[in-house]
C-alpha cells in the first residue's frame, strides 16, 4: 500500500493543487491532502471550512484510481506523515524559485523521519503562477481569477467577501 501526503495551507486550494494532486495520483494507491492548522496564520478559511471544501471538490478530481482523502493536522509534517503511515510527501514545483524552500523542507523532513522521502512534480507550465496568496489578492481588488481556482472556492470566497463587508479605506 503506497500511502502519500500532500500538505499545504491550501487557503485555498487552486487549479495548480488539483494539478499536482491528478500528476501524482498514478504513483500512488492513497493520497491524503493534509490541510495545516497553523495558530500563527490569519487564514481567509478556517481549516475547517479548507477540509470541507475540498472535501466537496474531491469527487470531480481525475484520480486515476487513487483513493483521495482529506485530513488537517497541527505540529510537523514529517510527524503527522509516520503517524498515518505514509511513504512519501509530494511537493509541487512551480518554478526554480520555489526551489530553494522546497529542498531545505524536503532535507529537514528526511532529517526527522528518515523513511520518508519527498517527492516533487512539476506542476503544468499553466499554473506555474498560482499560488493561494496571489489568488486571494487579485480577487479582493477585484481581479478575475477564473481558470486558476475551482468554481466553488471562488464563490466561498465571493460569500466571505460579501459577510466580510467593506474593507480598508
Ligand atoms: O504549500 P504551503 O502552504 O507553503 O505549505 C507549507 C507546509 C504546510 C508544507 C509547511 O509549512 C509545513 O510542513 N509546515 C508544518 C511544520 C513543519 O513540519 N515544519 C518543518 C518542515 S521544514
């Protein structure tokens, strides 16, 4: 059983997440997108509402067979990964500078739990400039961002915006 985590914030998940998530899924019989529970982040979602919302979105991801769940967790990845049973962490990779971070992460987590190694994908040249903070910006200034995020996390976002009322100046 070949059993792999895909951590990350996903506040929120984009187009480029469901990239790597479809790219990997033929490496692997269990892929568990595990969402970070991190105090220190002001979050536009709450991880709850990030689980749930990719929970919705999960069915209409090409998995390729591959049994796709979503979980949160809080602490170290590397940690959360050994307690699960997972073999591998699976990183996408934009761009050269996404590099740098990703092998000091990937050296770090060897270092913890040496039995499980990091695997990068590079993401499609399409999505090579998404990421959830860029995404997040265009669209509170007004920016259209469709076709780099699903549809329902573009309406959750409208909603919040909406609740969320008028800000700044
Ligand atoms: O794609 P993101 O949102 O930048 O994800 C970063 C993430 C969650 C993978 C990273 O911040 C992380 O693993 N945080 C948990 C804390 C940890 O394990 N730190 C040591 C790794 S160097």
């Amino acid at each position: 059983m070949r059993k792999a985590i895909f951590p990350g914030s996903f506040d929120p998940l984009t187009n480029g997440h469901l990239d790597v998530i479809t790219r990997s899924s033929p490496l692997f019989d269990e892929i568990v997108i595990a969402v970070l529970n991190n105090p220190d982040k002001k979050p536009m979602f709450s991880v709850e509402e990030r689980v749930q919302m990719i929970e919705e979105i999960l069915p209409a991801i090409k998995h390729n067979g591959c049994v796709l769940t979503v979980d949160s967790f809080s602490g170290l990845t590397a940690e959360f990964a050994r307690r699960i049973g997972a073999s591998a962490i699976v990183r996408g990779i934009r761009a050269v500078s996404d590099y740098e971070y990703e092998l000091r992460m990937a050296l770090m987590n060897r270092k913890l739990e040496p039995t499980i190694e990091t695997v990068f994908l590079m993401a499609d040249e399409e999505y090579s400039y998404v990421s959830s903070t860029l995404m997040k910006q265009v669209f509170l200034l007004g920016g259209r961002v469709n076709g780099l995020i699903p549809e329902l996390v573009e309406s959750r976002m409208r909603e919040k915006l909406n609740t969320a009322g008028p800000q700044g100046h």
